[in-house]
C-alpha cells in the first residue's frame, strides 16, 4: 500500500514531514516533491534502501542516483573535495536545480553512484524537500518518481500510475515548479563538463567558473550512464518536429490519423476536425514547456494514440533542456525538409 500526504508547499505540517523522515530512516521509499521534478527518496547510506529504489523503478544498476542534501554541512558526508569553482556555484546556486558531480566520500553507499568512484549531489530549492531530508539527518538518494525510461513526474498522481503499490508514501506538495531535471555538471575534470543541460544554463555557469565542457568523447557520456537510455518517453510513437510550418504539422497528424487516434502538443494551434485528434497548446516560452511538456505527455499517452506529434522550441538557453528532453524522449525527429 501506497500512502499519499498532502502537503502545504509553502508551510509543510512538521508531523507530517517527521513522518516521512521516518519512514528514510527505516530504510523505505517516500516521493516527494522538488523545484524540478518528484523524486523517489531513500537512505544514501543504506545499501538496502537504495536496492528497493533501483527495484521500484525498474531502473538498470549502471545508473547512479543523485544524492540530494539539505545545506553545506551534510556536503561533507556525501562529498570528499569540493573545489573553490564548485564553492562558487555552491554559492550562487543551491538551493536550486543544480547537481554537481564530486568525489564520493565513504558514508554514501557505493550502489547510489553504480559503483563510480563519484556521486552526483544537489541541494534542491524545496521547503518539503528541504525539512524532509533535515529532519531525515541523513543524505537522500533520489532518481525521478517514475518508472524507468517514462515521462518524470510533475505531480504525485504521475507517480502514483507509475510506483503505487511499490513505495510507502508519497508527499503531495502539488505540481512542481519548473517541470525538467536539474543541470547535471561534472566537477571532477579539468575543465567542468555538462553532463546533463537543464534550468541552470551553460551561459549562467560559465559567468561563475568560465567555459564549460560538452562530453568530448562516448568515454565521457559513460560518466552519465543516465544520458545513454531512451528517456522521459510515452508509450506512444512520438515524434518531435524541428524548424517546422503549421502546414507541415497538419499534414504529419491528419495523415496519421489513418492509423488511430493522434495527439499534438505545441506552441501553434492545430485545427483538425476529427474527435480522435486532441491537442494541447503551451506558450512557446522554455518556462511554459518545461513545467507542462511531461504531464501533456502523460495525459495523451492515457488515450492510447498511435502517435504524439510535438513541435520543438529554439534550442538555446533554458530552451535546451527541454529540446534535449524532446529529443530522447522521441522514436522520431523530423524537420520541415524531411528527416534529420
Ligand atoms: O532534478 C533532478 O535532478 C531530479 C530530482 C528528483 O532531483 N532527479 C533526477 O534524477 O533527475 P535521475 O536519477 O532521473 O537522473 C540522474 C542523472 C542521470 O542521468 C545519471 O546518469 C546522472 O544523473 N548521474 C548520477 N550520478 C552520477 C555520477 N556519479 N556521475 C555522472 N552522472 C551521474
Ligand atoms: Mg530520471
């Protein structure tokens, strides 16, 4: 049995969060929300915690969770050194979404890193993230509440389709702010490498510590084994249209159509006058996208489509999290002129 605690975002009820702490300390699983996505809770520092996580989601053993902390001093268990550049973003940017991959101290259970002498850590920007993981007194390895290779949860009701019944309690705290997962930087080479992009840009990093690296090699991309996987996908076909016309989007979705029902989400207003087309339109702005993209997703996959259209935005700055999410998430990529 899955229990679900509603939770006041901005004022969290302390018995309830003691309550989920609890349940961390004697090893269970507790969803809860952060600013970027929900995540599935359990002891860094259990071994058996983190086995369940990795068994509730499905999720292959060679990828490393992200251990999530509530201030500078619980770094110090998680983390072995921590760098005046990684002090520096620190610095400007926890609590917020994002994750820094350090050098693992011994306390961190060497499964939550899939056995990398690293470990991936963030302070999430939270109240009941935050009081959860204090009140917990110790280091919380959390993935996204989702099943493995799925859309991430931005509201609990996500994570109760995918994990009830596999976890014992679920903090609902409401939709989530910012709708994608955090910026994952590896601090642990020369130059720091974006592993993964997200709501903290390259352009913001980089006014902090100066350039910052892509994974210059398939050796690198093995350092984020998460980036390797389809991801954040719908059970549908899905396929993501680049630098593409209203006419072109038309003609993709009536021609499908043939096939069974089709959804679309996008910034230009389809019309198709046919009752299995459904179509949800976001603001082309990153922000509306970021925080509506995954539950659009989920809410189309409910009508069994034979296939989601969804057009992208520009790829820069915030805007690159989502195209980078869009496009793992997609069996397919097409632009205007064909495929890519
Ligand atoms: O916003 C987020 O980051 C959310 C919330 C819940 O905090 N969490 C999240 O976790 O997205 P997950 O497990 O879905 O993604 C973790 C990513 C994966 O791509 C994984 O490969 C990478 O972080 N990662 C974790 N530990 C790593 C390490 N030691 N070295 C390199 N990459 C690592
Ligand atoms: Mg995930």
């Amino acid at each position: 049995m899955t229990e679900v605690l509603h939770v006041d975002p901005e004022h969290p009820d302390p018995e309830t969060i003691e309550r989920a702490a609890a349940i961390i300390r004697s090893g269970g699983l507790v969803a809860f929300p952060t600013e970027t996505v929900y995540g599935l809770g359990a002891d860094a520092t259990n071994e058996d915690a983190i086995r369940k996580v990795f068994e509730a989601k499905g999720r292959p053993a060679d990828n490393p969770l992200i251990v999530h902390i509530d201030g500078r001093r619980m770094l110090s268990l998680v983390a072995r050194e921590v760098s005046p550049a990684a002090e520096r973003l620190i610095a400007r940017f926890w609590p917020g979404p994002l994750t820094l991959v350090l050098q693992r101290a011994g306390t961190v259970s060497a499964s939550v890193s899939a056995g990398l002498p690293t470990v991936a850590v963030r302070m999430p920007g939270n109240k009941i993230a935050l009081e959860m993981i204090r009140r917990a007194r110790t280091p919380v390895a959390a993935p996204s509440a989702n099943t493995s290779g799925r859309p991430s949860p931005t509201r609990a009701e996500h994570v109760m389709s995918d994990l009830g019944g596999r976890i014992d309690l679920i903090l609902d705290g409401g939709n989530t702010l910012i709708g994608v997962e955090s910026t994952v930087l590896d601090m642990t080479c020369e130059q720091p490498v974006m592993l993964r992009p997200g709501w903290i840009t390259r352009e913001a990093l980089a006014e902090v510590i100066g350039p910052i690296g892509e994974p210059a090699s398939v050796e690198e991309q093995k350092r984020s084994p998460g980036t390797r996987y389809r991801h954040y996908s719908p059970r549908a076909r899905m396929i993501v249209v680049e630098k593409s016309t209203p006419e072109f989007i038309r003609k993709l979705c009536s021609e499908a159509l043939a096939g069974g029902p089709v959804g679309f989400i996008g910034h230009t207003p389809i019309r198709i006058d046919d009752d299995r087309f459904t179509s949800v339109v976001l603001g082309e702005d990153p922000k509306a996208y970021a925080s509506q993209i995954y539950s659009a997703l989920r809410e189309l996959d409910e009508k069994r489509p034979a296939l989601i259209v969804v057009e992208g935005i520009c790829d820069a700055g915030e805007g690159a999290a989502v195209m980078d999410r869009l496009r793992r998430a997609a069996s397919e990529i097409l632009t205007t002129d064909g495929h890519r």
